[in-house]
C-alpha cells in the first residue's frame, strides 16, 4: 500500500481471527517502531509482543474490557522517562516518543493488513507486574494485533479547513 492509502485503511478493530501472524510479518512490525524518532535519538522505548495465550489472557484482564475477548496478540509500549528529553517549556518528551513509536506500529500493522486499536485505558501497576515491567518505566500504550474479522466502514473526519490554520490560529488554511 501507499502511505496515504495505510492512513486511509486504518481502523481501530475490536473483533480478531484466531489466524497466527507469521514472525517476519511481526519483525516488520518492529522495525518499523526501531525506525521512529525519539528525542536526542535516545531510543528509550521498549516493546513488548505479548503472544502466549496465558500472558494474553492476564493483560486482558489489566484492560477489563469485553471487547478484547478475540485478541490473539498484544503489542505494549513503554519508555523510561530519564530515556528521553525535558523541553524548555518543562513539557517531558517521553510519552510522545513512545506515542510516536506506537503510531509507527499500528500503521506498519495496518500496511501488513493486520488490525489494532489504541487501548490508552489500563491498570498500568498490573500491566507492569503481568510483563514483569521494571518500575521506573511508564507503560504509554497497548495495542492488539491480529487479523480482523471484519473492517468497519470510514468515520467521516473534518475538513482540513476546520482544523488547520494558515501562519496564525483562526487563519483559514486555504484548500
């Protein structure tokens, strides 16, 4: 696929087939969040492929969502704060590397036509405990990953117009 036709495709899958992803399909998967940026290339992510059903099982119920019943695989991001930068502003960079890796992920996911969906709301001391998650890391994001058992349709998005500004907030960005 393109690039644009990945960001197209994308969706946020919550029902999974029982088909296992081959580990080169995986391996793609990965280098695709070793390739993204991070602060000073600092690199402080960590992914974790969580694909034992006991292990899935235990994360899924850290989640304690329904919905997750399907997922064969999970992908965990996180990063040691002290792994990433401080902005002038006092903005602590490490969630946005670690956010910018998992969106590498999930569209690299999406080009390799596998599912997933963002999962943001979790019990972070028992993810850490069921994946054996030293302490000083913070757990950004989780995703499954698995091929989906159906696509659902396109959301429909605003217009560019709406949410982007042409050299000052409230410029109409021409179209």
């Amino acid at each position: 696929m393109d690039f644009t036709e990945v960001l197209q495709t994308r969706r946020s899958i919550r029902k999974y087939l029982e088909t296992p992803i081959k580990d080169e399909v995986i391996k793609r998967i990965l280098h695709a969040a070793q390739l993204s940026p991070t602060w000073a290339h600092k690199q402080g992510q960590r992914v974790i492929v969580v694909r034992d059903p006991a292990v899935c099982n235990q994360l899924k119920d850290t989640i304690g969502q329904k919905w997750t019943e399907t997922v064969p695989n999970f992908l965990v991001v996180c990063i040691e704060p002290e792994q990433s930068g401080i902005a002038p502003n006092k903005m602590e960079y490490y969630p946005v590397d670690a956010a910018i890796v998992m969106q590498s992920m999930i569209l690299a996911a999406t080009n390799e036509g596998l599912g997933t969906c963002w999962i943001g709301w979790f019990d972070e001391p028992e993810v850490r405990r069921v994946l054996s998650i030293p302490e000083s890391y913070r757990v950004i994001g989780i995703t499954p990953l698995g091929y989906p058992a159906s696509q659902p349709q396109p959301k429909e998005r605003k217009k560019i117009e709406d949410i982007c500004f042409d050299n000052a907030f409230g410029n109409r960005f021409p179209v």
